[in-house]
C-alpha cells in the first residue's frame, strides 16, 4: 500500500523538449506548406528545372517549343482567316 501513498500525476519530464521538437517540425510543414503554394518561387523552380533540361538534352525540349509555336501559329491562322 505504500505505492498508493505517492503521487502519480502526469509525467512532465522531457516535456518542454518535446513540445520544442513538435514546435519545430510544425513550423518546417508551415514552410513546406508555404513554398508550394508560392506561385512565383514555384515557377522560379521549374524555369531552373527547364534551363537544366535544356542544357542536358536540348533536343526533346528544342521539338516541345517548336511544336507549341507551331500549335499556336495555326490557332493565330484559324482566327485571323474566320475575321
């Protein structure tokens, strides 16, 4: 009965250690979070991602731009004849 005389209330040690640890890894979601939903830093990524391509392999990404240019050269075509 002797254990029944102590006090067993909540177990505060490490406490403030983990509540640092889950502060900190919520701020760095919060960040993850934000960097994804910044539209300009998201296109500032994939202009770099495209420049690295292209210095790779230009090819694949030289026949993508001219088929666009092309895609839209027949749609300024097609609106320019219908007027």
């Amino acid at each position: 009965m002797a254990d029944d005389d102590q006090d067993h209330g909540p177990d505060f040690d490490g406490l403030t250690e983990r509540v640092a640890a889950t502060r900190a890894q919520l701020f760095d979601t919060l960040d993850a979070i934000e960097d994804r939903l910044n539209v300009p830093k998201q296109i500032g990524f994939a202009a770099s991602r495209v420049k690295r391509g292209i210095e790779r392999k230009p090819v694949p990404y030289l026949a993508a731009f001219a088929g666009g240019a092309l895609a839209i050269g027949g749609i300024v075509v097609t609106v320019i004849r219908r007027r």
